[in-house]
C-alpha cells in the first residue's frame, strides 16, 4: 500500500470521461493514495480528450505549468491518460516534455501498477497499448456520494464517422454483460443513487457482441428493475441504429426519462454521406415522427457540426432548415476541428475560419430562441423534479431536473437534495427554468 502520497485528477471531455476519472480515483485510492485538492497534490493525473484542437491546446498548457512547478517540488509526478495519449504525435510532444507517466485509454487498470513503478526506478513510462483488448476489464464500482451517475454499457466505437477520432481513441466497440451492468446498478442503488445514466458512444448498437443475446431495449428493462433507482437516463443514440423496440422500452418503463439525445450532426445529405452517418434528413424526420407518436411528451437533444469540409451555404441552410422544423430542446453545436488520422482532415475542401464562425453563431441563435420557446410553454406546468444539490450558477438557490432533463431552479435549503418534488414554473431564460416546489 502507498501512503501519504496525495493524487488530483484533472478531467477534460465527455461523461465517459468524468466516469474514467472516478475508475481511476477508485483504483488509486484502493492502492492507498489520497485524493486531494489541487494545492496539496504530489500526483496528478491527467484524464483528456481529442475531439477537437482547441481541447487540446489547453492541456498542454496546463501541462507545462506543472512540469515547470516540478522545478521547484522535485517529487511531483505528473501521469497523462484518456484519448490524447492514443495519438503517437501527442505522446512524442508529451514525452519531449517530460512527463513522467503516459498511459492510454486502455492501460487504465494499471494505473496503480505505473506509479509504484515510477516511484521506485524514476524512469519515464509509456504505455499505451494500440490495439483493442479482448477482454472488458469490470473496475471497481466505488464513486463519490451523489444523486446522479454514469453507469458505462459499453466501450468504443465501430462507426468512423469521417470526422471523429474516437474509434482510434477509444478503440472497437464492445458491451459490458447486462448483469454486470445491473449489480454495478444494484451497487449504486445501495450507495442512495436516485439516477443512472447508462452510457456508450452509440448505445442502440448495444450488446453486439454479447454471448448470451441482449439489445439495448433489455438492458433498459432490466435496469428499471432495480429497487431504489428512480430514474434512468441514456447517452448517446446514433440514428442509423435507433429501433422502435428501443422506443417501446422507453414507453413502459416507468424509470426510464423520455429525453432522447440522438446526433443529428447535419440537415444537408449531401454532407451526411460524406460524414459517413448511413441516414438521411428523411430518415432522421421520419424517426422523429415516430418517436413524437409514441412519445408525445419526449424531449430532443442534438450535436450538430458546422463547417465540415464542402459544407456550401446550402448545405448549412438544409441544417437550418431542419433545426427549425424538428425542434430540438436544445443541442450541441461545434465547430468542425479537423483531426489527424481521420479522413475529413485530409479533405481539400476545408472551410475557412469566418465561415465556420459565422454559421455557428446563426445556428446557435436559431435554436437558443427555440429553446427559450419551448421553456416558455413551461410556464405554469408542474414537473416532478429530482433535485441535484445546490445551484452552479447561484448557490443560494437550489437545482433540480425534470423528467426530460430540464434545468429547473428554486428557493430551497441543500437537505432537499436528493428528493424528488413537485414544482411549478414561474420563469425561464435560455438555459434553466425557475420554479417553486408545491404541495403533493
Ligand atoms: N458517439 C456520439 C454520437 O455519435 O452521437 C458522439 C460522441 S462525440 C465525442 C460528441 C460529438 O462531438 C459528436 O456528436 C460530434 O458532433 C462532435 N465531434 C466529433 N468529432 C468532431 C470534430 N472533429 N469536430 C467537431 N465536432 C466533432
Ligand atoms: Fe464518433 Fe461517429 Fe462513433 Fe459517435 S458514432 S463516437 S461521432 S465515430
């Protein structure tokens, strides 16, 4: 066992990757280290993400302050891991600048291993294993205390939108056994977990791989069976896989949430194809209305990517155009970064900086005002909330989620987290509802 030895974790990214930075806090703190605060740190450990540049560029920075800060605290140990460190040109800037550990997304298990070899030979370590493993490795299910949780159903992705790095990052996609699933579930549910939410980069192609046959819409029906859990929530569907089996398992089962955060990513097909998606904006409208006459009370999240390569104002207008008449609850917008190693970066139709600049300011103000529409019907509706704990933004006020994963803020005292109640709502802007908890 380590002793005395004090590790932060910074996390960069997706849920997937707030979720790895507790597996590693787990197997840490099981290893004898202490988690801390950045300021009183020997450790720290890097968890990051590859998406887009921008990202990335903060990282380093971040990075050369603290190896600049080992000039004067000898012993600090700087560990890099998550989906920069699969990148060969990011290891080879990393290991120039001397970082003392770098590990990939799939060497996470041996995080204790890497450190008390470090401590004992003082030698730079690598490794970052390239190919995907066999095996699923089950990490402890241990996590701070809370009223919401991510549960992974599955690691990686098969699809290789042209764009998108995670495949080589994350590796091929393969699914957790449900009853890993559902005891990590149980687990949870024992520890005084309200919500899970189940996780994978496209979990409608859930338990392909599985040896004893299960979809995504059995995993969901099993997991609503778990005593103590009361809602359920899931990220992210691909469209391409999305089954009305899965809808249907969101219909009966009282847990699961009815919001549904399917990728669009465009409205124009002619960049769909070239994005590699295998749907069009027909089928994405069609699914749509499918969902609408099953659901009717469901909720939309999108991501969306202005300025992919050959992206003509045509093409961004077919995206406005279906923004406008889906009607998403909200979305996430980004801005093509062009990633080495997948096929669009090396497309010579890139488009310009202002132009990417400019389309995704007309997009986000296209569906910040259908977001502030639709929060608006919400006035004088009463949703069932499950409050969170205090405000980020105000922490005088307390935080609460509906059903369909709306923001809602309210006067309320900290021992309300963790309750579900009724609240009306009073108010809104963009971003969150304001409410008042009500009787019954
Ligand atoms: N697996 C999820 C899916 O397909 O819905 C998405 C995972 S990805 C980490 C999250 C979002 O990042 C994508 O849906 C896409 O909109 C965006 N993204 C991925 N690669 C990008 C790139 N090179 N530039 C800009 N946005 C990107
Ligand atoms: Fe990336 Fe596409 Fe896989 Fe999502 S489905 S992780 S966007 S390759």
């Amino acid at each position: 066992m380590e002793s005395g030895k004090k590790f932060h974790i910074l996390t960069y990214g997706c849920q997937m990757n707030e979720r790895d930075s507790e597996i590693m806090a787990a197997l840490l703190t099981n290893a004898g280290y202490e988690e801390a605060p950045e300021e009183e740190a020997d450790i720290f450990v890097f968890n990051t993400c590859s998406v887009r540049h921008s990202a990335e560029n903060k990282v380093f920075g971040k990075v050369g302050n603290l190896i600049n800060l080992r000039k004067t605290k000898k012993d600090l140990i700087v560990a890099f891991g998550g989906c920069m460190s699969q990148v060969p040109v990011n290891v080879e800037k990393l290991k120039k600048m001397r970082v003392n550990i770098i590990f990939g997304t799939h060497n996470i298990e041996a995080l204790p291993d890497l450190l008390a070899e470090y401590r004992r030979r003082h030698k730079q370590i690598i490794a970052v294993q390239e190919k995907t493993p066999e095996r699923i490795v089950e990490f402890p299910p241990d996590r701070k205390a809370g009223v919401t949780t991510n549960v992974n159903v599955m690691y990686g992705c098969d699809n290789f939108c042209t764009y998108c790095i995670v495949p080589f990052t994350r590796g091929r996609e393969r699914s957790r056994r449900p009853e890993d699933i559902v005891k990590e579930v149980r687990f949870l549910a024992e520890r005084g977990f309200q919500e899970v939410v189940l996780l994978g980069q496209n979990v409608n192609s859930y338990g392909k791989n599985l040896e004893k046959p299960a979809d995504f819409a059995d995993l969901l029906r099993m997991v609503n069976e778990v005593e103590g859990i009361k809602r359920i929530r899931f990220t992210t569907s691909h469209p391409k896989d999305l089954s009305m089996r899965l809808i249907e398992a969101v219909a009966d089962c009282d847990k699961v949430c009815e919001y549904l955060h399917i990728a669009m990513q465009s409205g124009s097909n002619r960049v769909l194809k070239r994005m590699n998606r295998h749907y069009t904006r027909e089928y994405y409208e069609d699914m749509v209305a499918s969902i609408r006459a099953r659901l009717p009370e469901v909720a939309l999240g999108t991501d969306i990517i202005v300025g992919f390569p050959g992206e003509t104002d045509e093409d961004f207008e077919e995206t406005i155009s279906a923004v406008e008449a889906i009607r998403f609850d909200g979305a996430f917008t980004f801005v093509y970064s062009p990633r080495a190693g997948t096929k669009a970066a090396l497309y010579p139709d890139q488009v310009p900086k202002e132009v990417k600049r400019a389309r995704i300011m007309r997009l986000n103000d296209v569906q910040y005002g259908i977001t502030a529409e639709i929060n608006r019907g919400e006035i004088g509706k009463i949703h069932e909330i499950l409050v969170d704990g205090p405000s980020k933004t105000n922490a005088e006020k307390m935080m609460g989620r509906t059903r369909l994963n709306r923001i809602v803020i309210f006067d309320g005292t900290p021992d309300l987290t963790g309750k579900m109640l009724k609240a009306r709502i009073t108010d809104c802007n963009t971003f969150s509802l304001f409410g008042e908890p009500v009787e019954g």
